[in-house]
C-alpha cells in the first residue's frame, strides 16, 4: 500500500516543512486541492458532503496548484506530487498542457494529474467558461493534451478545440505523459475514469459505501474493455484510519490511501511522523 497526504498549507515555510517531513516519513505523495475563485454565496450542491457545503470558507488561500507542487519540486527528491483534484474544464487546455508538462520534466517525472471536470457552477461564471458542457470539453481536452504530450507533430480535431501545424515542447518526463486520475463518485465521473483515466481518486467517508462505489467502477471498466484495471486512490480526509482499515481497503484493489491532514502545520508534522513509524515502516 502506498500513502499520501494533503498539502494545505500556504506559507513556503509551512509548505517545505509539511514536504520535507512528508518524504522523510516515507510518505508516497503529496495532494493538493484547487480552486481559482471561491464564491462568498453559492447554490450550487457540493458533491462530496450530505450538507451540501464545502468546508473550505471562501476566503480560504488556495495556491495555484502548479506553482506550489513546483516548489514542493525543488525542495524534495523522490515524493510524488499530485493534484487533488486540478478542474480540467475551468481552463485553457493548451495552458494547462504546458504546465503539466513543465511540472513532470522540473520534478524529474513525479507528477501525478488528478482531474475532475468542476461541481460550482458559479466560479465557472466568475471566469467565464461554460459549464453545462464540461463534460463534454473534458473529453476533448485530455485527448488535445495526450496528443501533445505524446506526438512529435500533435493533430487533433475536436468540436470545441484543434490543433495542427505546430510543435509543442517541452514533452514530459513520463512516457507518454504523466498518470491521469479521475475523481468522482458518480455514474458519469465512474464511466469517465475508465474510459479516459489510468486512475481513480475517491473520498472514502465509509467503508461499505467505497466498496460500493469500486464495484461499481470495475463493472465501468469491464464495460470499457479496460486491458489494464485503474490505479485506486482513496481518501480518508473526514476520518482516522481503524485497525484493519488497510488490509480492507487492499482487498478491494486499493494501491493509495491518502490521509487527511491535521489542523495546524505543527500538528501535521507530528501526525505524519507518528503515522509513519507505526504504519508506513510496518509495510
């Protein structure tokens, strides 16, 4: 079993501690969650939570996801970095080509691509991007991106965005570019992540309803005609691992769980250094 955890801090110092502690603990890889702007009001329901709200209030300091897992880049050697999860559809899809590119090739290849296509309608309207056909955009954008990851001379044709006639470099680091992980829980965003992702990321809140879900997911895959079954990701950021919650979550085909952090940078360090004698050592 793999481990990782979040990276919610926004001072260098507090970053490079939670990092640095992080790799040194045998942590696997470091997430970061996005947003670009966060409404004061919204109606939009968020997906993960039976309130329907988030739990980070509108003036929480989210860093541009990229920026700061460069940083995180150059102050670590071997802990991989990953998005938790980067909205595909909110954003230029060449821009965001370069910038995944540029991250895998700074970091020397340990970047890790989660996605999803958005929940909140209205911060899609703050930067003017369409929301009704995200879905649909991001289907476009992963296949204009794998392009230009992967072709010396990228062609790509699509209804919302093309490309032909020219070069784009740098390539990444991992061949043919880095791992893309789909969150989601949906039957939408579950067919999605087997037909596009060679990942998934779930929020385990419980432990028969993530079995639920992953069952549902391989039915999404053999319906694909996966060759290969997706790398499972899960998270525990609403609740302490139990004793026997890995080897649970193992049987299910589960490769990373993710733990969620504490309330200070302090606190975080602490749990990650306990976290990673008593279970990331017994491995």
């Amino acid at each position: 079993m793999k481990f990782g955890t979040f990276l919610y801090q926004t001072s260098p110092n507090s970053i490079a501690a939670v990092a640095r502690k992080a790799e040194q603990s045998g942590f696997e890889s470091l997430w970061i969650p996005e947003h670009i702007i966060l409404p004061v009001t919204y109606r939009s329901p968020y997906p993960y939570s039976s309130s329907g709200r988030m739990g980070a209030p509108p003036e929480t300091p989210l860093h541009d996801p990229m920026l700061a897992l460069a940083f995180v880049a150059g102050i670590t050697t071997k802990i991989r970095l990953a998005t938790g999860v980067f909205v595909i559809p909110i954003r230029n899809a060449f821009a965001t080509a370069k910038a995944v590119a540029s991250l895998d090739v700074l970091s020397g290849g340990r970047f890790i691509f989660g996605v999803g296509i958005g929940w909140l309608e209205e911060e899609f309207d703050a930067v003017g991007m369409e929301f009704k056909d995200r879905a649909f955009r991001t289907r476009e954008y992963v296949a204009l991106m794998k392009e230009l990851w992967s072709k010396e001379s990228p062609e790509y044709h699509g209804k919302t965005i093309s490309i032909e006639g020219f070069k784009f470099m740098p390539k990444p680091a991992q061949r043919p570019h880095p791992p893309i992980v789909f969150g989601g829980s949906t039957e939408p965003s579950l067919k999605r992540a087997a037909k596009l992702g060679d990942g998934w990321y779930g929020i385990a809140d419980g432990i028969d309803e993530i079995a639920a879900t992953i069952k549902r997911l391989r039915e999404h895959e053999r319906a694909a005609g996966r060759t290969a079954p997706l790398e499972l990701t899960v998270s525990r950021l609403r609740e302490q691992l139990k004793p026997g919650d890995i080897e649970r979550f193992a049987a299910m085909g589960v490769s990373r769980i993710i733990i969620g952090p504490a309330a200070t940078t302090r606190e975080q360090i602490a749990s990650m250094e306990k976290f990673g004698a008593e279970v990331i050592a017994r491995q």
